[in-house]
C-alpha cells in the first residue's frame, strides 16, 4: 500500500509540474512531465487533455487531437466536446473545399478543353 501511494503522489508532481510548466509556456517540457505521467497511469483521462494543449501550442495540432480522443475514449467530457467541435469544423472545411474544386471544375474545365 505504501508503494501505491508513493506511485500515485510521483503521478501527481509530474501532473502538477507539467500543468505549471504550461502555463508559463514551457510547453515542451510540460510535455515530457505529462509523458511521465501517462507513463505511470496510463488511464488518467485528463494528463492526455492537458498534454493535447501543449502539443497545439507547439504546432502539433495531430498530436494534439489524438491526445485529446484518447481523453475523450477515457471519459473527459471536456475532450469529448473539443473532438466533436474540430470533427464538425474539419467536416465544413472540407465541404468548402469540395465545393471550390467543383465551382473551378465547372467554370474552367471547359475553357480548357478548346
């Protein structure tokens, strides 16, 4: 029981030290301490939705999203939200997009073809 608890406080710091390290920006190491702490509960839901806010603020936006599905599949609600609201913005950039080359394909694909 000793060893548990000596487990779960060593969790805990580098929970905490990643969470202060990203809020002064230090975005990089706060990664590595939310790395260690995954390391040791891998099932710790909200390690994951953190480090995913690191690894935006150092341009890692697929890092980022898969950190915070994983949080999401462990039940934070928070993650489950923000993996919702980027599927529905990727999905609407994406029908932007197909309806761009459909509009460049049916005004200028004939113009080609002389």
């Amino acid at each position: 029981q000793f060893l548990i608890i000596c487990v779960r406080t060593i969790f805990s710091e580098f929970l905490f030290r990643g969470s202060s390290k990203a809020r002064l920006n230090n975005h990089q190491e706060a990664i590595i301490d939310f790395d260690k702490s995954i390391e040791i509960d891998p099932s710790y839901a909200k390690a994951y939705f953190f480090r995913g806010g690191s690894k935006l603020a150092e341009k890692d936006p697929i890092g980022a999203c898969n950190d915070w599905k994983k949080a999401a599949s462990l039940g934070d609600k928070r993650a489950t939200s923000l993996v919702s609201v980027i599927a529905t913005k990727l999905y609407h950039m994406y029908k932007q997009l197909v309806m761009k080359n459909l509009l460049f394909a049916l005004l200028f694909i004939p113009l080609m073809s002389f």
